[in-house]
C-alpha cells in the first residue's frame, strides 16, 4: 500500500497473497480466541457484525481443531485473534495493511485486516460469507501447522537453500494450509450441516482469486513460476477442496508429492 485507493489495495494483495510469508517483512521490518481490536485511523468496533463474524468462524475452527488434535493424542492449543485496519504490532512486527491478514507463530496469533475483505470483494471477485471464512481458516491453517512442527522445516531451510528452493517450499506450506481449511470445512459441515448452495464456491472461487498465477497476471500481466510462493490457482483450489473432500489429515502431505501432483 503505498499512496491510497486502488494501487493501495493492490499492493497490501500482493505482499500477503505473492511475497511470500508475511513475517518475513514484519521481521524485517522490526491465548484466547476472544478477538481484540487494535484501533487505528477508523478502525471497526469489536462488536460490529464482519468482527463478531470473524470471532464466529474461529471458534468453529477451535471445535474442529480441538476435536481432531484429540483423535491424534494431542492438545490444541487455541491461537489469539488479533483484529486490525491500517497498522498492528505483533510479536512478529509492526505491520501495516499492505501484509494484509497474516498468522504470527511467535505469539501464536491470527490478525485479520478487516478492510482485505472489501479488496478481496471488489478487485478479485471473490465476495460471499464462506471466501471470508476461507481466509480464516487458511491462517489457523498455518496455526496448526506450527502446532504440528511442519513449519520450522521453512524456517530451516532459510539462507541454506537458493531463493527459488526456498520459494518451491513456501508454495507447499501455503497448499497445505489450504488443505487444512478444507479440512475444517468438511468437518464443520459434518456436524453443523452449515453450508448453503453456493458456498463451497464462494471458497474456491476465493481460492483461485488469490493465486499466484492470477495475482500476477493482473498486476504485471505476466506470470514468473520461480517466484510463485502460495502456489496456482488451480493448485490453491485442488487441495483446500482435497481437504473438504476428505477431512483426512493424511491426504494432506505436500511435501511427499512431486511438483506434477501439486
């Protein structure tokens, strides 16, 4: 986001859904699920309906969570809700609204830029409850990839592999995180039967909105795989929907499979 309007929107997309992992450029740069509003310019009041829908959808993904981590002989521990527009500090950073949402696991933390969802509406096409829900549940996908110690393996490979290696991982902690929202769907559904027609589209429609290839194609109007780091949209959309498909967190190994099969 660098001067206002579109080309603002545009930037704080990119930098979330192409540059890679957003605390990377916090770093850079410097609990309870009850969600917690830090105010800036004219931020949203906690309880207003999208905040009080977003509280809604991650305590839906705590139950699933917390029921699934069980069945595996662990404990989930529940990520923090931050809610933000314009800037935020977190363990990770001081970010402004270009990282747009972003999970932190240096304090274990979901914030959500409230104002992403008008750009993911209005320039990507992907409006609808559920393409809301999508972003969330991607986040607490990170969340619970950190919780199952499948995120330090990108941070191991930091400086010891070239940038394009390092890029090709990112890509399949961000599909599996995918599939993890997928996951939380299929489960969600199955005990709440809460889908209406229409939203398992929202949410890939949402999915193919924000993947690289489009990303990029919109904004440079050009495609540069190399630097793909949450992967196609075809890619984004095969795997959240493996994920809802199945529920079954074995289907969800990224990292096993040839670049062919992602």
């Amino acid at each position: 986001m660098v001067g206002g309007g579109l080309g603002v929107a545009v930037v704080a997309l990119i930098v979330f859904l192409l540059g890679g992992d957003p605390t990377d450029l916090l770093r850079h740069q410097g609990g309870t699920s009850d969600p917690t509003l830090q105010e800036s310019g004219d931020a949203a009041p906690a309880d207003d309906p999208l905040s009080r829908f977003v509280a809604v959808v991650l305590a839906d993904t705590e139950d699933v969570w917390n029921e699934l981590f069980s069945r595996m002989g662990r404990t989930y521990q529940e990520p923090a809700l931050v809610l933000f527009t314009d800037r935020v500090s977190s363990a990770c950073g001081m970010a402004s609204s270009a990282v747009g949402p972003f999970y932190c696991p240096d304090d274990a933390t979901v914030y959500i830029d409230l104002r992403f969802y008008e750009q993911l509406r209005q320039r990507f096409g992907a409006p609808g409850d559920f393409a809301q829900a999508y972003v969330i549940a991607h986040e607490v996908g990170h969340h619970v990839q950190n919780q199952l110690g499948i995120s330090p393996k990108r941070e191991s490979a930091r400086g010891q592999v070239s940038q394009e290696e390092y890029n090709r991982l990112s890509v399949r902690i961000e599909l599996q995180a995918d599939f993890f929202a997928g996951v939380w769907a299929h489960h969600t559904q199955k005990v709440k039967q809460v889908l209406e027609p229409g939203d398992l589209e929202e949410a890939l429609q949402a999915a193919s909105a924000i993947g690289d290839d489009n990303i990029q194609r919109q904004s440079q109007g050009y495609v540069v795989p190399d630097s793909f780091t949450h992967g196609t949209s075809q890619q984004r959309v095969r795997w959240f929907r493996r994920g809802f498909e199945t529920g079954d967190l074995n289907q969800g190994d990224t990292f096993s499979v040839s670049e062919s099969q992602l």
